[in-house]
C-alpha cells in the first residue's frame, strides 16, 4: 500500500470505568520516530517521551475519547468503533489508507485494513497506540485526584484485585461503565445489602 497511511488503535476497552480511547496517526517517513513499539511494552515513561515526539513529528493525528455513558449506551465495541471512526475522519489530511490494530474496521470513508497485532507490526499503529495509551492514563490521573479511593492511578480501571476491593467497599463512582458485569454485579449486591439492613 503506498501513498498516505494512518494507523489506528485504542485504549481503555478492557477497564470498568472511564473513557474509551482511540488515536489516528499519519507519520512523516522523512521524520521517523525511533523506538517505536506497541504501547503496552514500554514504561509509562518512554511512552510519555514517545508521544511528545510523535506529537511533533506527525503530518497529522487525532485523539478521541468516548465516556462511560456513551459505552453504556451503545456498549464497548460500537464505543471503540466510533471513536476509531472519528479518530480517522477529524485526521486535518485524508490518507489514502487505514492499518487498524485487530480483527475489524470501523467505518470509514478510505480503504482500510484490519491487522492482528498491528501495534508491533505496523509503526503507524504503533504510534497511534501509543498516543491512546498516554491520554486514556492521563485522564485515568484525573479520575484518581477525583476518586482517590479506587486506586486508578496504580490499576488503571483494569479489574483487579485491589479494585474489585474498591468497588465492593465503595459502590461504582458516576465513571463506572454501567453496563460490565463486574460493576453491574456489584451494585445488584449493594442494593441487596441496602435492602436487608433496612
């Protein structure tokens, strides 16, 4: 495939709570970004320094977050797949195509390809991982100044041990997804606990 390519990728779809993320990237060959890899094999701290370059150094990209309500409403592959959508379409420069990290594409007005493991094969994808990955833990910060109680900044929303702990302790917080069944589970036992103390 010549001409201009994009590599998309998500963030977030594994977690209980936040934003789904999803990030397009259009590379510059004549500035390549050394070190390129999938997100999750770096330190928090090299994809941190990753994205700064790739920020810079890209012909375009474009982040885009879908929230809890809306993955409640729509659930999570339909919230990644329009978040991968706008992600491509808000790009300032069409490309000629789309590498998209997994087994299916959103839809999206160029052709595009599906590749399993694409953040480790493609560098468009790769970069575009990356740059999910660094916004969905920056707001997963965020949600931990909010919410300090959960421990987000260590787990990431991810079902852990500690967080399970958190969500049977506290109840679900408004950015909880609704509509997973840990958390949905969680709250039916709260309810019943509520019901038997009265």
């Amino acid at each position: 495939v010549n001409g201009l390519l994009a590599g998309v990728d998500e963030a977030g779809r594994g977690p209980l709570v936040g934003n789904v993320v999803a990030a397009a990237v259009i590379l510059d060959q004549n500035r390549p970004v050394d070190g390129l890899a999938d997100s999750k094999k770096l330190s928090a701290a090299r994809r941190e320094q990753l994205a700064e370059q790739i920020r810079e150094s890209a012909i375009a990209w474009r982040v885009i977050s879908i929230d809890a309500a809306e993955i409640d409403r729509i659930n999570i592959l339909q919230a990644t797949m329009l978040a991968m959508q706008q992600a491509v379409e808000q790009l300032d420069i069409t490309p000629e195509h789309v590498f998209i990290d997994g087994n299916r594409c959103p839809q999206v007005n160029v052709p595009a390809t599906a590749i399993i493991k694409g953040d480790s094969r493609v560098a468009e994808i790769s970069a575009a991982s990356i740059l999910a990955k660094v916004e969905r833990d920056a707001q997963m910060q965020i949600l931990h100044e909010a919410w300090p109680q959960y421990g987000f900044d260590k787990h990431k929303g991810y079902p852990t041990a500690s967080h399970m702990a958190a969500l049977a302790e506290y109840g679900p917080c408004p950015e909880h997804r609704r509509s997973y069944r840990p958390v949905r589970e969680c709250r039916a036992t709260r309810d019943q606990q509520l019901v038997t103390s009265n």
